[in-house]
C-alpha cells in the first residue's frame, strides 16, 4: 500500500528553518484563507495605486499637503487648528486594532497590513520567474549561469519596477500626483519630491524583497505587544494538539488510532508555507501574522487522508482546551466600548465642525492712535481661513462697538482652501467710551454660516 508520506516527501522542505537560522522559501500554496488574503491584498493594493488620481470637485480627493499644512480628504480640508479630528481618527484606529487582536489574533497582520500585502506581491513574482520553493532552493545552491542570471535579474527588474511604483504613488499623496509625475518624467521634479521617491522605492525594494518577515518579527513593535491583548478566548490560527498526537507517517488507510498516532502525519508543510518559517504545531508564536497558509495547507494534507479538516484552525486557547470560547469578555467589552465612545466622538468633531473659522490680529506696534478729528483708532488684521473645496464670500462686521467707523473691506472672496487677510480699522468718538479697553467682537459669514472672534479695543481713557 502506497505510504503517502513518502509521496509527500517529495515536496516537503528537508530543512524547514525558522527565519533566524537563514533564508525562508516560501512554498505557494492554495486554499480558502489565501483566496481570502489575496482577494483583499489586491483589492488593497488597486486601491493604494488609485487614491491619489481619484479627483472630488477637481482637486486631487485624498492630499495630505505638508507644505501647505493642510490635508484634502474628499471635500474637506483638514488644517493644523483640526488636529483634533485627525487624534480622534487615530484613537479610533487604535483602539480597533485592540478590539480585533482580543478578538481574532493578528489578522491586521496577515490580511491587511502593507508589509505583508507587498510581502506575497514579490513572492509571487518571484515564483512565476524562478519556480517553486525546491526549484528557488535548489537554484542558489547552483553555480552561476546565464538561466540564473536572467532569471534573477529579471526578478529584482521587476521588483524594482514595482517599488518605484509604490515609492511614486506613496509620495503622490503628499505632493500633487499629476505635478509629480510630470515632474519626474520630464526631470524636473526638484531635489525633495525625488529623494522621497527614491527613498520608498529602496525601502520597499529592500523590506518586501529581502527582509519580509524580519520586518514582522524583529522590527514590528506590534508583535511584542500583542500578548497584552490575547487571553484564553482569542481567536488566532492554531494546532489542534489533542487530535493531532501522536504525530508521525502513515499509509492512508493504515489504522492510526491502532498504530498510535494521531491525525498529524508530520508532513511538515505547514511549516513550508509559513512566511515567517514558524512550526505552528510548537504552539502560540509571536511570529505567526494569522495568514491561514498552515490552515489551508494542512486542511489540504487532511483531505488527502480522508480525516475531517480544522487540525490547524482559528480556534481560541479555550476552545482546544474543550471549553466554550466566551465571547462577552470584559477586556474584548472594554475594547468596544471604547471604539464606540471614540468613533462617536469624531463623528461629533466631523459633523460640528465649522467650514471656515476667523482669527483676529491687533497691531503688535501701536495700540491705539488719534485720528486728525480727535478719534481713537485701532487696527486689525482679520484671517479668514476657507476650509471647504469650494470659493466662498465672506461679509464681515462687527459688534459691540455699534458708534465705530469701519475703514477697510467688509466682504471678502476666498479661494477654496485658503487663507485671506483683511486689514481694518475701527474708529470711535473718545467721548462714548467708558475704560481704557473694551471688548468687541468680529463677525463674518454668510448665508450658510457664521463665526466670530473675541479681540479688544484700546484708548486712552479718563
């Protein structure tokens, strides 16, 4: 009878290593998680390539304009006086990623984040040109020749090519997309646009084409911190131990049970096809980023043998303990309620949020002067500050100073996502004040929206 262990061997990594002890080939493989993982790394990706050219009232939809100190983000800009909007948003990314680790592991990841996304994007370049994981193997051990020289030159061609795409598309969404593109075609970009752009181009090249997983284990502060989040009912891809020992080989119909073994056939392909180079049979790992390739590949392995599939599965500690997985838990509670408090808080600061706002500025020099009619005059500079994508008109005025005299514009055009400064004066009969400084207000707005500013006026007084 046929052993299908000797049938597998064939396949198997003699010398699956984790990733401290050398190079990790990582064999291809098929499977449900990694239609899953794929689907959405490309769905992520287009998305990436295409966010700096999506356009909304026509401006670029998505700028994060450093130079300008002001982020575009479809239809509403962003200034440095919101940052409290952009501390919410990051609170709520915060605590999200919590509640999803507490809940299913390191799913950010193995699904979502961009080192792994770019991470299988090589790899999977690097398999169309040189092959399988044995055949890559296989092929460094051999001495240099034309095939390998092509093959290899081609590969990192490639991966060139493509971390030069991320590095322009990346840096597209700080600087005008079209401006640079047309910049660095036509060699005119200037020297900061283009040492960015070659900067990510080498970092991507280096951290998705050589360092991949090193970055994941050795460099990613999230894998060290993540214990803090896991407890006995968090999700995470493991190895069923109770069913799977007495691991060894078998014959496929060979009574296992009799032979005292269990299901495992210690194939070792789930260490083959890990990224990382992790055995997921030693138990929990910081290294593992939950991509499901050992689930896939084992459920592979258990299909062959006619057993039932899940000997490596998303399962909770408790679960493979034979418990129930408590799902109402007061750390994975705490975590949501506090997504929700944060999510609702920058819906509020969103929804509440001004479309223009007005900064007062008194003349630092003189605070006050007397007109040739014996009047006290103050000057101001009035910013008006347009957050929308949009020009606006502006009427300005002010109150509590009703017996002044106006000198300077009282309606202003400003340019969608602009600044425009109004300098006035206000001139009042000495008579009619009472103090040396009385308090005013500036006003400005339209039919849709109004705001206003405290400032002061000064004189002489009695």
């Amino acid at each position: 009878m046929e052993n299908l262990s000797s049938r597998i061997d064939v396949k198997v990594c003699t010398d699956p290593r984790p990733i401290s002890q050398g190079h990790v080939y990582v064999r291809a493989q098929r499977g449900r998680w990694q239609r899953w993982r794929q689907s959405i790394g490309w769905g992520l990706m287009l998305l990436f390539l295409a966010g700096p050219w999506l356009r909304w009232n026509g401006q670029q939809a998505l700028l994060l304009d450093l130079e300008q100190q002001r982020f575009h983000l479809f239809g509403i800009t962003i200034w440095p006086q919101d940052l409290t909007l952009l501390a919410l948003l990051l609170m709520v990314a915060a605590f999200g990623l919590f509640f999803i680790t507490a809940f299913l592991g390191r799913v950010w990841c193995g699904y979502l984040c961009p080192q792994t996304v770019w991470t299988f994007w090589f790899i999977w370049v690097e398999e169309k040109l040189e092959g399988s994981a044995n055949k890559r193997r296989q092929r460094d051990k051999a001495p240099w020749s034309l095939n390998k020289v092509v093959r290899k030159g081609g590969k990192h061609l490639i991966w060139l090519l493509i971390s030069l795409l991320s590095g322009v598309t990346f840096i597209a969404y700080f600087v005008p997309a079209a401006e640079l593109v047309t910049g660095l075609l036509q060699w005119s970009a200037g020297l900061l646009p283009t040492f960015w752009v070659g900067l990510f181009t080498l970092c991507t090249y280096l951290n998705a084409g050589w360092m991949r997983a090193i970055m994941c284990t050795h460099m990613c502060p999230y894998s060290r911190f993540q214990s803090a989040m896991f407890d006995q009912d968090t999700y995470s891809i493991a190895y069923d131990a109770g069913r799977g020992e007495h691991r060894g080989p078998r014959a496929r119909k060979a009574d296992a049970r009799a032979l005292g073994l269990g299901d495992c056939i210690d194939c070792n392909l789930c260490v083959q096809v890990c990224p990382t180079g992790i055995d997921i049979r030693d138990g929990l790992q910081y290294e593992c980023i939950n991509c499901g390739a050992c689930a896939d590949a084992c459920d592979q392995t258990m299909n062959r043998m006619g057993y039932a599939g899940g000997l490596i599965r998303h399962a909770s500690e408790r679960q493979l303990a034979g418990g129930q997985t408590r799902l109402w838990r007061p750390k994975l509670v705490g975590y949501g309620v506090m997504l929700v408090l944060m999510l609702a808080a920058l819906v509020y600061a969103a929804v509440s949020r001004v479309p223009m706002a007005l900064d007062v500025h008194r003349d630092r020099n003189q605070l006050f002067r007397e007109t040739p009619e014996g009047w006290v005059e103050n000057t101001y500079i009035l910013k008006l500050s347009n957050r929308t994508q949009q020009p606006r008109h502006y009427r300005v005025w002010v109150e509590g100073m009703a017996a002044s005299r106006w000198a300077g514009p009282d309606e202003v055009r400003v340019p969608a996502g602009e600044i425009v400064s109004l300098p006035i004066s206000l001139s009042v009969d000495p008579d009619l004040l009472s103090g040396s400084m009385q308090p005013l207000r500036f006003v400005a707005g339209n039919d849709e929206v109004e705001v206003g500013a405290e400032s002061q006026f000064f004189s002489p007084g009695r």
